[in-house]
C-alpha cells in the first residue's frame, strides 16, 4: 500500500476577497491574512514530511484585476519572499516560482533568485510558488518548446511521460492532493495535465481561515481515499 503522506500537495488559495469583505475591509487585506495561512501550511507541511508543496499564487488570468489589486498582491509577494528566508533556512525548505516569468517586473525576478539560491540547499519540503501561471499556457509552451528542440520524428513519437518534461513542473512529481477553498468547486485553468489522477479536496472555508488545524483536515481525508489511477485493486 502507498504511503499516506502524500508527496505533492497543492493549493489553490481562495476567498481573500471575500474573507476582507466580510469585515468591511480592503480585498489587500484578505490577501495579507493569506500569507499568514501559507505560512501555517508550510509549517505543517515540513512537520508532516510533504515534499513539495505548490501554492497558485497568481493566475495568467490575474492580470486582468484592478491595477492596484495586481500591484499590492505584487509587493505583497515580494515582500513575503524576502521576509521568508530565514524561515525556509530554519528549517531546511527551499523555495521555487514557476510561471510565465517573463511578465513578471524585474524586481520580483530578482527576489525570486534571492530566495531560491538562498534555500537551494533545503533539504525538506520544497515550497512552488505558481505565478503568472496557467494551466492551457502551460501545455502551450511545452509544445512550443518540445518542438523547437526536438526533430520532427522525435517531436512526433513524444509520450504522455516524455511530454511531461517540457511542462514547467519538469522533474517535480504530480500533485496527489489539489486542495481549494472558498467554496469554489473548479480547477480554474490551473495544473491541467498534472492533476490527471490528484485528488480532489474542496471546502467551503475562506483561505485566510485555512490554517493547519484545516490543512491537517485534508491530509486525513486524502489519507482515506482509494487510489486506483483507472485500475481496478
Ligand atoms: C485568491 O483570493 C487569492 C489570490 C489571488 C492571491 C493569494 C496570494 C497570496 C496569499 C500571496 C502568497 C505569496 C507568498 C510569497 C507567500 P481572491 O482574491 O480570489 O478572493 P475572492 O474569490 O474572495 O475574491
């Protein structure tokens, strides 16, 4: 039997909005709240022995918000990152971002590379920040990539598992465990192809509520979910 400690456990954080409005403050301030709840996951997640865990920080689709919304979530990342380090070096995490970078400002590029070679050496759970992400694009650009590097008999015997070494997840193993709150019950354009056989976990629960009373929640109801990937056990 598997282990029931998944090894990938992702989040799509959702309800900071709503969770502000609900106290008649700014929507900025739901998201603050949520850096709080990333953090209670993280430490859960290292107690625990989850080897990654991915957060969908900020979608390709995010864009589109007010420019104030984009910008403070931007400085709010920022400064979380940098805030972070010695957090992630206590206890031996390390940190990556994956995304379309390249609309990303220079600024957070470069906090991104601070923080990464700062917890490379981490040796726990690896923590993905997903940003500038999406699932379609994704898929995109692996193709765009595969097809630049690869011949044209090669690119057109690629397999399902080859395929996946173009995706920006490349050497990171599928989610087990996609959780999202806030009530929402859709994947949003999120890890497509790598959530083909994750478990599915759905709550009604604001994210800046989510803390590790409720992460652990999830972890027992994956731990009794039947996994049999279109077999039959
Ligand atoms: C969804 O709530 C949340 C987001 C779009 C962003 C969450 C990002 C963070 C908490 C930053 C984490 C970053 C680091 C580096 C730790 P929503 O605005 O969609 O809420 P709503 O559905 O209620 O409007």
């Amino acid at each position: 039997m598997e282990s029931r400690i998944p090894r990938h456990v992702s989040i799509i954080m959702d309800g900071n909005g709503r969770w502000a409005k609900n106290r008649g403050l700014d929507r900025l301030y739901g998201h603050k709240e949520g850096v709080e709840s990333v953090r209670a996951c993280m430490r859960a997640a290292v107690e625990d022995g989850i080897e990654y865990l991915s957060i969908y920080a900020f979608s390709e689709e995010n864009w589109n918000r007010p420019e104030e919304e984009v910008q403070g979530l931007m400085d709010l990342m920022i400064m979380a990152m940098k805030a972070e380090i010695p957090t992630f070096l206590e206890n031996s995490a390390r940190f990556i971002a994956l995304g379309n970078m390249s609309r990303l400002s220079e600024l957070f590029n470069r906090t991104v590379k601070e923080i990464t070679d700062a917890t490379a050496a981490g040796t726990k759970c690896c923590m993905i920040l997903m940003v500038s992400y999406s699932g379609q694009w994704d898929i995109l650009q692996a193709m765009k990539k595969a097809a630049a590097q690869l011949s044209e008999k090669d690119f057109l015997s690629l397999t399902q598992e080859d395929f996946g070494k173009y995706l920006v997840t490349a050497g990171i193993p599928d989610p087990d465990l996609l959780i999202r709150t806030s009530g929402e019950v859709r994947i949003s354009n999120y890890m497509l192809w790598q959530t083909a056989y994750t478990e599915l976990y759905f709550t009604d629960i604001l994210w800046p509520d989510f803390r590790e009373e409720q992460f652990r929640e999830a972890l027992a109801e994956y731990s009794k979910r039947d996994r049999r990937y279109g077999k039959v056990k």
